[in-house]
C-alpha cells in the first residue's frame, strides 16, 4: 500500500531560492520562541456514538455541511469525494477521480464550492458543492497537498511541514496565491506532520501523521494550546480490528449545529461521533 513518505526538508528551501519575486505573503511575523511557549492543555472528550465506517476508504479530509457528511480519500487508482451516509458508513454519492496518477488528500467546503487536494500532483480539484460528480476546475499548487480547511475568508492548506498556508484561489489564473504562512509550535519547537485540518471557532484542529494526537491551533499566532489524545480510541471499540501499518487517526468533520465532532481514520471500521468537555 502506498504511503507518504516524510516531507523533504529542502523542498521549501528550494521554492525559496528560486522566486525572486517578492512574497506576497506577510514575512515580517515575529519568530516563535518555542521554549517560552506554555505546554498544550489537554482537551476531553466524551464519545456519544459510534457508527460503522468503509474499511477500504483510505481517509484523507472530512467535512460536515448542511447536514451531509462529505468524505475525500486517496491511493491511486482510488481516490473519490463523495458524500457517506453516516449510520451506515456507505457512500450515497461518489466520484472516483479517473486519472490513475492522481492521489486524492484533503477536502474543504468554501464559497459553495469544494476544494480537494492531491499528494504530489500539484493540483487541486474543485466541485461545485450541489454536484460532486462533476470537477469544474483544477488548479495548481507548488507544495504537497495534505490538509485544507478554511476560515471563512481564507483557504488553509498544510504540505506536511509545520507550516499552514493561508491562500485565496486566483481564479483567472487558476492557481492559489499565498497570502500568509503560519508555523505552527508548542513548548517542544516546532509541530511538523500536520495532516487533515478542521477550523473550529476560531482555532484549527489538525491530526499529526503518525501521531494518535489532534492539536488544536491559535490561528493568532500558531501557537498549540489544546492537545486531544485518542491513543487507543479505535482498539477499545473494535478489539478485533488488526489495524495496518497505514491505518492512522485521520478525518475530523466539525457539525456547527450540533457542536460535535466526526473522527475517523485511514481505512477505519469505525467513526466516532465526540462532544467536548468544555
């Protein structure tokens, strides 16, 4: 089964050496000062339910919209956006992305429209969001693609690193410009690995790859002030699930009307439906 494999580290220098052009993103943020930050708090939790999940759906991105539930996963050859029942964990609509190469990520719903990430492809899907069997535009992203939310205004996309990317789409163009570049810390240094990402409120909740944990985000300054541990979360509902290498924590839909959470994972059996502790 085909993994990521960690971001290379120069790759961003690399983008950097080569524009000369000036950033059209804001570069004058303070540096973080990652020993003087406090440690995340822990967030609780309670799970109020537990639904089935499609075991063979390879999780990249969860949105919750108007009461559907839409899902985003990857694998080429296997790559889909569709729209899942939730009590059932089946799809009642999906689009299977027909270009064996392309290896589906994260999802977002902004503007009526929604915007689907790829790994390595450098492009980015979008569907208008009352029809997902149709792409209505592609555009094209320099970086990895792992997660995408969006805060209202802005599209926010991470590539692996610690960075999350505020951009707007350029539509005459058909690309996304960077507006600004947010690293993200807490009082160990820098929080690299980021991974599907949900605003919330205010704040960005984001899976790390490889990590049982999901931060949550001052989009203010990109501090990690909130940590959720759901270390085990899977094994305790489903004993009997042998969980593959490549099985990891990833998918958080956020429902506003409810104010409760969705998280699933890569190739999970399981959804669990969490509220929590304020």
């Amino acid at each position: 089964m085909l993994k990521k494999l960690p971001l290379i580290p120069l790759l961003l220098v690399f983008l950097s050496c080569n524009n000369n052009s000036t950033p059209d993103y804001d570069s004058s943020l303070p540096a973080i000062q990652p020993n003087n930050l406090p440690a995340p708090q822990p967030i609780t939790f309670t799970v109020e339910a537990v639904y089935p999940h499609d075991s063979e759906a390879f999780t990249q991105g969860l949105q919750f919209y108007n009461g559907k539930l839409y899902e985003g996963t990857g694998e080429q050859k296997q790559s889909t956006l569709r729209i899942v029942d939730i009590k059932s964990g089946k799809p009642d609509k999906e689009y299977l992305i027909s270009d064996p190469e392309i290896f589906g990520e994260g999802i977002t719903i902004f503007k009526n429209r929604i915007y689907q990430l790829t790994w390595q492809n450098h492009k980015i899907f979008v569907y208008n969001v009352n029809d997902i069997m149709h792409p209505i535009a592609t555009y094209d992203w320099s970086l990895e693609g792992w997660g995408i939310t969006n805060d209202g205004k802005n599209l926010i996309i991470s590539d692996g690193s610690a960075k999350l990317y505020y951009v707007q789409p350029d539509e005459a163009n058909k690309e996304m410009r960077t507006t600004k570049i947010l690293t993200v810390a807490d009082n160990t240094g820098e929080l690299d690995s980021l991974n599907e990402l949900e605003y919330i409120d205010g704040y960005v909740y984001a899976n790390r790859w490889y990590n049982d944990h999901i931060i949550k985000i001052d989009t203010s300054n990109g501090h990690a002030v909130g940590v959720m541990n759901l270390t085990g979360i899977l094994h305790q509902y489903d004993p009997a699930f042998r969980i593959p290498d490549s099985a990891v924590l990833n998918g958080i839909a956020y429902d506003s009307t409810t104010k409760k959470l969705y998280i699933t994972g890569k190739d999970w059996p399981k959804m669990f439906v969490i509220k929590l502790n304020k």
